[in-house]
C-alpha cells in the first residue's frame, strides 16, 4: 500500500541526495528544474520533427530504384519475406529520405560526434533510466559504469550516435532559424506532440 511521504529532511534526502536539498522551497525548485530539463528535451524533439517535415516538404518527392532497394530490404531481412518488405517498403523510403536531408543538414552545420559526446549522451540515457524509477541522485562512477556497458553492444551504439547527431543538429538549427517561441501549458504540448 502507497501512502504520502511527510514532506521532510528524510524525503529531501531520499529524492536528491543526502544534505542536497534543505527545504520544501528548494525541494519544489529542484523538481521543477528535472521538469524544465525534461520538457526541454522534448520541445527540442517536436522542433526537429517539425524541421524534418518542413524539409521533407520543401525537397518533395524522391525517386528511388523500387526494385533494387527492395531486393536489398529482401535480402537484410530473409527470414521476414517479402510480405514484409512490401508492407514496410513505404516507410523504409520514407526513412531513408529523411536520413539523406539529414546528412546533408548535419554536413552543412559542420557537426562532428566523437567518443565523449557519445559516452556523454550514454550517461544521459542511463540518468533517464534511473530517473524513471525515482532514482535521480545515481554517483558519477555508476552512470559512468552503466553507461560503458550499454556501449559494449552495437546496436546501442547505432542508436546513440543518432541521438548524439539529433541533439547538436537541433542546437545548431536553433541558431539559423527564427524561432516563434510560446509558452503553452503541457496539456497543450501533448495536444502537439499526438
């Protein structure tokens, strides 16, 4: 059974850590700080979906060699069928459109990712996971631990690196592009982001 925690020295210190936090004041701060963080990252989400449909837009639509793209989605997919390529030819293109206008987008913004903006990025994802379950003051050596073993597989490496790429190509389309920025309350935000 749940009950309310009494809102405390031992709650303060349970939350952020021991001594991090002195008082309800700094408390609800500290919260809104993890909520600002959070909604940061996803308004920066929703601007970079609204740049890939802009671009999208703009380039039109692409030509591609049917055939042969779909004898290679065949091939890296065997044990699927063609069934699958078929149902999944349109958004693979769709995919594959989009990567190439980022390519070019990252090329022209000179973004270069190296190995700490990946680990960095990593230790990132692993705080995200702690913060889900209410864990938010994880030590340095374990996010740095966690985030280690996650780069170990290749398959998050993949993932990593594009998220690294999504984060700076936003940061540096922010600075060449006017931003009509509003306020608007969060239910209005998830009306933005269905």
């Amino acid at each position: 059974r749940f009950k309310k925690a009494e809102v405390n020295q031992e709650l303060f210190d349970s939350v952020f850590g021991k001594d991090a936090v002195k008082s309800e004041e700094e408390f609800k701060q500290k919260i809104a700080e993890g909520l600002k963080t959070q909604l940061e990252v996803n308004s920066d989400y929703k601007f970079l979906q609204d740049v890939r449909a802009h671009m999208e837009k703009k380039v039109g639509k692409l030509e591609w060699p049917e055939a042969l793209l779909k004898k290679i989605m065949l091939n890296n997919n065997k044990d699927k069928g063609e069934d699958f390529v078929e149902k999944n030819y349109e958004g693979s293109v769709k995919e594959l459109g989009w990567h190439l206008i980022k390519e070019q987008l990252v090329k022209a913004s000179d973004i270069k990712i190296d190995d700490k903006d990946v680990l960095e990025t990593a230790k990132g994802a692993v705080r995200a996971q702690f913060a889900q379950y209410g864990m938010t003051n994880i030590p340095e050596d374990i996010l740095e631990n966690y985030s280690k073993q996650m780069l170990e597989k290749k398959e998050n490496i993949d993932g990593l690196v594009d998220r690294c790429v999504d984060v700076k190509l936003t940061a540096a389309l922010k600075k060449v592009v006017k931003l009509n920025e509003k306020s608007i309350t969060l239910e209005e935000f998830n009306k933005l982001m269905a």
